[in-house]
C-alpha cells in the first residue's frame, strides 16, 4: 500500500510540474471587444504596416484621435494594443501578421494599470511592476519581472481579416 501511496504521489508532482511552462495570457476579466477596421480606409488610417508599428486603441481616452467609435466598438479592459508583429500561430518562419492585445497589465489584473511601448526596447512595459512583454516576437510573452517569473502574457485578441482589405479585431 506504502509503494502504491508514492507511486501515486510522485504521478501528481510530475503532473503537476508538466505544466510550469504554460503561458498563462487570459488572467484578466472578460470584456468585449470589436474594433472595426474592416475597409482598407480604416486600416490604411488607423491599422499597422510594418514590424514594430503599433496603435493603441482606447474608446474611454479616446484614442487614436478621431476614430470613429461607435456603439458597436469595444475595446476590453484596459484598451487595446495594435501590433504589426511575427505570427507565432503561424507555421511558416518569418510571417508577420497584426496581432491585438488588452493593455492592461495581466500581473496586476487592473483596467487603469496599462502597458506602454518602450521605444528603446520595443516591449510593452508595466510601469507599476515592471514587467516586459515582447510584443512583437513573442506573442505578448512576458519576458522580465513578475510576469516573466509567473509566465504571465498579454490577453490576446482575435484579429481576422476581411473582403474589404482591413481586419476587425475581436474577443470572439
């Protein structure tokens, strides 16, 4: 019974430790998002062209300046983060796709505490702990501080193309 009671115990630690490094990046709570970028005069305005753009959308702030919002835009938590980034989703090497993210920061899991982009680095950054995630090679992986230690990543969001040359970026 004693070889059975071990055998069982040391099954749970290693099943239990098969998961350390899994990427935890859906901490915050659940609000909608839909940001219309479906026509290529929307995207062309206010979406991202090359590796390392981005875009911060917040409808609270009011950001980007003039953006059209409507009653159908929603931009979750914190607001939203607009990358031109690697698609780690993808299978081919090199593909770069837009990539959205919640702003807020998933180690202290706050609507009013927010990333910004650190124009040296290129990562967004949480000024309140001062973790860093890698936002444009690493799919919002947190790569320094609590984040980095706890493997925490930014909430991603969906971002599909559409007919019209643009892409809506969505929760669903």
């Amino acid at each position: 019974m004693t070889k059975l009671f071990h055998c069982l115990l040391g099954v749970l630690a290693l099943v239990s430790l098969a998961g350390c490094d899994r990427l935890n990046n859906n901490s915050l709570p659940d609000y909608p998002v839909r940001i219309n970028l479906g026509n290529y005069a929307l995207w062309t305005t206010y979406g991202v062209v090359g590796v390392g753009d981005y875009r911060i959308f917040n409808r609270d702030k009011k950001l980007p300046a003039n953006f059209p919002y409507d009653v159908n835009t929603y931009t979750g938590y914190g607001g939203v983060l607009l990358v031109m980034a690697q698609d780690i989703n993808s299978t081919m090497t090199g593909t770069i796709a837009p990539q959205a993210y919640d702003l807020s920061c998933p180690v202290e899991g706050r609507g009013d505490v927010v990333v910004t982009i650190d124009s040296e680095t290129m990562r967004a950054v949480c000024k309140q702990c001062k973790s860093e995630y890698d936002v444009f090679f690493q799919g919002g992986r947190g790569v320094s501080g609590s984040a980095a230690s706890h493997n925490r990543g930014l909430n991603p969001y969906v971002v599909r193309a559409t007919t019209n040359g643009g892409f809506i970026i969505t929760n669903y």
